[in-house]
C-alpha cells in the first residue's frame, strides 16, 4: 500500500502544513478531511470514495465541505462516509447546518463498525480516549498492513490493535517538553509515540497532527524518538510512503 500523507499539521493549517488527512490511493481510501481535504481529488482518481472520519472536530472533518464540487461534476460517482453514530450525526447537524454550508454534497453515511470490508482492505477501528471520543484505524490487505491513529494520549492501552504493522501513522501534537498539555487536550507526545511504536513492534513510525506552531524541519525533536524506536519519520504535506 502506498500512502499519501494530505495533511499533516494539526489545530489550523500553517504555510507548511494542512491539517488532517491521509490518502491509499489504490484502496480509494481516505482518512479524516481537514483543510487537505481539497488535496483529495487530485491523488485519488475518478471513481467510487471511501471516506473514514476518526472524529468531528472541525480539523478533521471541515474539508468535508470541498467535496461538494468533485461529487457534482462526477469526479467522483459516489462517496461512503465512514465514521461513530455521534461523529456523523454531529457532520449532518453543524457541519451541514443551513446557517453553515447549505448544500450536504450526496455522502452516503455508514456507521463504522468494528471490522469494515473496502474491497481487499479489512479496515479495523478501534475507540481511543480523546475529550469527545475518537477512533483509531487498521488497515489490512494480504501484502501489508498499516495503523492510523491521531487524537489520543499514546498509551499502552491499545498496543496490540497496531501490533507489528508495517507502516504506524500517529499523532505527535507535543514535544516532551510540552507533556503537561497532553492529557488536558487528548494529544500526544514525541517518547510516549515512541514507545508504542517500540512496544507494538512496528516497522515505521511517521509522526503526524503537528502542532501548527512549530514550522521547522524538526518539530518532534527526532533524536529523542529514534533513541527509543530508530525507524521514526516526521511527515510532511503530499509526502509518501510505502506500507
């Protein structure tokens, strides 16, 4: 599988990052919309969308709105938004309230379940803490495997639902220095990923959901996880990488 990283900042975009957004172009899978969103069209191609939300907080969710234009000129034939009873009940109400964005682009909303079939791909979720609740992905096919988890606190609590995939995509919102703000928030810092990459056996860890106040080339202190797991990326706009 190869992935698209469409956004990797988290909060609000900055001039280097959009927030939330990861694309498997050959599965016709994307996870969460944020401002990246509009990058959507251009990496998957014409066809069926698979679209699955890990929660409604406006960074992952507000670039739901650009897909009105690609789904009424038929770019797109249809769209299967996946997501918890409470994230798409939530996008239906505000996202899409008249007083808002009037025009709810032609989704067809499917509650996510524990186990979801897409194809080849076996897509997992499982809930993570975050204030509000979120989901965390797995994706499966017979050739690799990946995990998509952004909006918690790394802990060992779910370990064993990314245990050994090929390829982790997980939030660092914090370096270690901001940890305090870790648990107020329901975000991440760089050692706590770290560890989970480690104690999960994992073959890569990409870092992603930045905190949009740091715009350098190193904004997780990358050292500091490749003491504890050497094979640490940070990830960056329209980068990609092979799970």
């Amino acid at each position: 599988m190869e992935v698209v990283f469409l956004g990797t900042g988290g909060y609000h975009p900055n001039a280097r990052r959009h927030t939330a957004g990861v694309a498997i172009p050959e599965a016709r899978l994307v996870f969460d919309a944020g401002t990246s969103a509009f990058r959507i069209a251009q990496v998957i191609p014409p066809g069926e969308l698979n679209v699955f939300l890990t929660h409604a907080h406006l960074d992952h969710v507000c670039g739901l709105t650009y897909l009105l234009a690609p789904l009424l000129t038929g770019h797109f034939t249809g769209c299967r938004l996946y997501g918890s009873k409470k994230t798409l009940d939530a996008v239906r109400t505000h996202l899409f309230a008249d007083e808002i964005f009037p025009i709810l682009p032609a989704f067809e909303f499917q509650e996510v379940t524990a186990e979801t079939r897409v194809g080849q791909y076996v897509v997992r979720s499982q809930p993570m803490v975050h204030p509000g609740g979120s989901l965390a992905y797995r994706v499966d096919d017979a050739a690799s495997s990946l995990a998509y988890v952004t909006d918690t606190v790394a802990s060992s609590a779910y370990v064993d639902f990314v245990r050994e995939v090929d390829l982790l995509i997980h939030e660092c919102s914090f370096r270690d220095r901001d940890a305090k703000w870790c648990e107020p928030t329901g975000h991440s810092h760089t050692s706590a990923v770290a560890r989970v990459a480690r104690d999960a056996q994992v073959k890569q860890l990409y870092l992603t959901h930045i905190d949009p106040r740091e715009t350098g080339d190193d904004p997780v202190d990358l050292a500091l996880a490749r003491q504890i797991f050497a094979a640490t990326f940070v990830s960056e706009d329209l980068s990609k990488v092979k799970a």
